[in-house]
C-alpha cells in the first residue's frame, strides 16, 4: 500500500515533536510500557483520524506497541503537520495525510484508512463512522467498535443512534469527566490563545472579547482571555449557562449586539452560522474571528467569501475582508479550529489524560466486545477513575479514602 505524505526528508523534525510530547505524557509512557508487555491489540486494526500533530503520533505509536496494525489520517486539512506524519511513515506506521488537502483528498485519506476494514475506529469529529456507514457497510460487521473524541463527533453519534442508523458500538470518550473537565477547559482555553497570540502578534488585555457559547471548552476561553487583561462578552442560547457566565463575572449579551464592540470574537458551540453577515455589518474595523469548535461552519465563511468586495491575505493564517471597501475585518485560519489550525493544539500533558482515556477505552472494547448491547457507550468509571489515579501518582501527589465505616454512611452499604 503507497502511504500518502508529503515528504519524508521531514522526518527527523517530527521525531523531535513526538520526543518531547514522549516526554511530557507520563499516562501515554506507562501504557505503553504496559501494552508492549501485554499486546492488548495484538491482531487488531484500528482505524484513527484525529488532529494529526505530535501528540496523535504518540498515541499511534502506544496503539502500535501493543500489537494494533495501525492506519492514521487526520480530521482536519489544516492540522495536520507533516513532519509529524513523515515520521511515522520513517517508523513504519501507515500515514495517509498531508497539511492543507482538499476535501477530495480528505475524503480520499479517510478512504485509504478504511479500505482495510478496521476493527476498532478512533474518530475526531464523525468523518471515519459517518463513511463506514455510507461507504464501506460491506466492512461494517468487522468492527468491534470504536472511541469519539469530541463534542461535535458526539452529537453526530447520538443522530445516527436516534435514527436506527449506527450499525456498531461507539464510546463517548469526551464525555469521560477526565476528557471534558480538562481537555475542553484547560486545554481548549490555552491552546486556543497560544494559536491566536502566535498567529497575531496583538495586545490582549484592554481589549473586548466575545466567545460564542459557554460550554467547557467557553469557559476556559473565557477564564484565559479574563487572565489575559480583557473584557470578556459571552453570547448563549442556553438560559442556564449565560446565568453561569453571568455569575463567573462576564457580560452576556446577544451576539448582533457584542459584534458592536468586539475586538476578538471566537466561535466554540459546534453549531453553524454563528457569526452571520448581521454582525459582519456592525462590526468594528480590524474586529478579529476565530472558531474553536470542531468544523468551519461557526463563522459564514460562505458569506464573507461570495460578499467581500476585497479580499487580503495580511499575515500567515490571517485573511481580511471588507464588505463596503472601508471596514476590514479578519479571519484567522479560515475559519478552521485555530488552536491546531494556526497553533499545535492542546498542551502535551493535557491530551495525556484525553488520550489515556481513548487508548484504554479502546482496549475496554477489545476485552468486552461479545458483551456489548449498547450503541452509545458511556466510558466505564474504572476507566475514568484509573486514569485520574494514574495522573495523581505522576504529579506525587496523594489524596484521602474513605474508611469502612465511612463507605457504610455514605453508600448505605
């Protein structure tokens, strides 16, 4: 099988990257010490498209030690780093990825992992369930099950197994409480500045930031542009989380108002049309957007693209447009997640804990796989607990039990 990167001279940098995250990620190094000795996976393959940048590659490689014949693309065009990928394909995994494809390679990579039938599928986002389903069901009894990582992937889920169309088991993995309350938090609200800062070299404090939607991955942007020096404006259609955002000390205001006076403004609902041309028209000149959530559909990319009477590239990763030839307003990424986009996403020690979780989730699977009923699977609280415990030890730190006698009380047991 031909594997398709971009240049394979580029692997020595990407085995830098992998080093360091190896480094950084004591969860990934303990299991793959485990799975070297115990070969959970021994026989399996696994399909995986996930933000194909060092961490991922790690994660391919802890799959690989424990016997998975491993095939890897990315779940976004422009997150895929190629150097990364360059150096699996010189360790002799099967890559199929390259930075800034086109849908029609997108969707060719995501064939290519496919096409051998995969027993387990670790997905980013829907795209490898949604195309087994409607490309591959002759492979669709092959497979085991598989692991979704994110909020949008989820909801994908939950319509397909709504509509008697998901043929095989899915774990929830972002719904694990070590996924979500860190990754989508903490990892969400740094990683999203660091691409931001980096891709445009802008003063925040002082200024006006407007984050669409206050889920997890709102708050913990909300919390670092506050720690940043801004003001922080939240828009919601959830009545409940803009009371949150209210008491956690932001504004709340719709969002054709906060386009008023918005100087940054990031998309993370996971729903479309979010940033629409009416607040395109009361934007402030040199207002800048991003989307942090999982597809390009947050900001009307479509409007801005068929409307703009000019259209500039003003820096890497940094697109203006003007819609009256006065008033310019600027896109990071193209709309694309600007945390991998235009950044190397969340930090190492945080897709520790989110990638432990899928790695032994998907092990979860193996060992129950004629024991699963359930379409949508809720990540097994021993698995959740394990990782927790696991994180504590590598940081030293202890915490207390319950006694007997306390277990009695609290449990009535």
């Amino acid at each position: 099988m031909e594997y398709q990167i971009r240049n394979l001279d580029l692997a020595p940098a990407g085995r830098l990257k992998i080093d360091w995250v190896k480094k950084n990620c004591p969860l990934l190094r303990s299991l793959e010490e485990e799975f070297t000795r115990t070969q959970p996976f021994q026989g399996i393959r696994v399909a995986l498209s996930v933000h194909l940048e060092a961490k991922t590659a790690y994660l391919c490689k802890v799959f690989a030690a424990g016997g998975a014949d491993i095939y890897i693309t990315g779940s976004n065009p422009l997150s895929t780093q190629d150097d990364v990928a360059a150096a699996l394909v010189a360790d002799g995994l099967k890559v199929f990825a390259w930075y800034g494809a086109t849908p029609e390679e997108y969707d060719a990579h995501i064939r290519k992992v496919l096409e051998p039938g995969p027993q387990i599928i670790i997905d980013d986002g829907g795209d490898l369930v949604h195309m087994m389903h409607t490309e591959f069901p002759q492979l669709i009894n092959g497979v085991i099950g598989g692991c979704e990582e994110t909020t949008t992937g989820i909801l994908r889920l939950q319509a397909m197994a709504a509509a008697k169309h998901l043929a095989f088991p899915m774990v929830l993995v972002n719904n694990a409480d070590c996924k979500h309350l860190f990754d989508n938090r903490y990892g969400t609200g740094q990683s999203v500045w660091n691409g931001i800062n980096r891709t445009t070299n802008l003063i925040v404090a002082g200024k006006t930031v407007v984050v669409a939607g206050y889920g997890w991955c709102g708050k913990g942007v909300a919390m670092r542009a506050k720690g940043l020096g801004a003001q922080v404006i939240v828009t919601e259609i959830d009545p409940i989380k803009a009371i949150e955002a209210v008491m956690d000390g932001f504004g709340v205001l719709p969002m054709n108002e906060a386009a008023k006076v918005g100087d940054f403004f990031i998309t993370v609902t996971g729903c479309n049309k979010v940033i629409t041309k009416e607040a395109f028209a009361v934007m402030k000149d040199g207002a800048i957007l991003c989307n942090a959530g999982h597809f390009d559909v947050e900001i009307d990319m479509a409007y801005l693209n068929a409307h703009a009477v000019d259209k500039k590239l003003q820096r890497q990763n940094i697109t203006g447009y003007t819609l009256d030839g006065k008033k310019w307003i600027y896109v990071l990424a193209e709309g694309r997640l600007v945390n991998l986009a235009a950044g190397d996403g969340h930090p190492a020690e945080i897709m520790d804990m989110s990638f432990a979780i899928q790695a032994l989730s998907a092990k979860y699977l193996v060992e129950h796989q004629h024991d699963l009923t359930e379409k949508l699977i809720a990540v097994p609280k021993e698995v959740d607990m394990d990782v927790a415990h696991r994180k504590l030890d590598f940081l030293g730190i202890s915490i207390d039990s319950l006694s007997e006698e306390q277990s009695r009380y609290y449990y009535g047991a």
